[in-house]
C-alpha cells in the first residue's frame, strides 16, 4: 500500500464519495435498501429522529423547551432527519457540507 500524504487521502475521500453519491447517493445516507423512494427516504429520516433523538431528549434539551432550541445537522445535504426535527426544534439548519457534490443541489433544495 503506498503512502499517501494527508491532502491526497483527503482527495481519495472526496472523490470516493462523490462517485458513491453519483452511484446511489440514497443508499449511501442508508444502506437499509438499495432503491429509496422519496417517501421511504425520508420516513426513514423521521424513524431516526423518533429512536435516536427523541428518546434522549432529556440529556440533549437539559431542561430546555425544545421549540426554544436551535439545531444545526451535520450531516450528507440530504436533510434526511432535518424534515423530521423541524417540528419541534425552534430551528434547524444544515451545515458542514458540500453543495457542490453531485446530489448537493437537489437535496439543499428541499429544505431551504
């Protein structure tokens, strides 16, 4: 295996991934299924907000209101569990992402 420096594995990632998005970017965000609906996708967003976010909402909110709260996802640019939390969370916005990937475009604009 040859040794690559730290910007030439960054630039393997980037372009792994960008192939993988350009493959099947849903199946990527979710290995549970290789053929998402738009429906499927993003009920699957809201199952994980139900079992991984609001089972905890004690230890995340600390007493807080949670329509009091801000949320920032850092995440893919699907907004997969986005949708899902804008019902209860003050905010939610995306951030650390890259818009400019193949499925950046399509998937920034069905939240914003």
């Amino acid at each position: 295996m040859s040794n690559l420096d730290v910007e030439q594995q960054l630039q393997k990632m980037r372009e792994d991934w960008d192939q993988r998005a350009r493959e099947n970017a849903r199946h990527y965000v979710n290995t549970a299924n290789t053929a998402w609906t738009d429906e499927e996708f993003f009920a699957s967003g809201e199952r994980t907000v139900a079992e991984e976010i609001l089972t905890d909402m004690g230890n995340i909110c600390q007493g807080k209101a949670p329509g009091e709260m801000r949320v920032l996802e850092i995440g893919c640019g699907a907004g997969r569990d986005q949708g899902a939390g804008q019902a209860f969370w003050r905010g939610a916005r995306r951030g650390c992402q890259r818009r400019d990937g193949p499925a950046g475009y399509r998937s920034a604009a069905r939240f914003s």
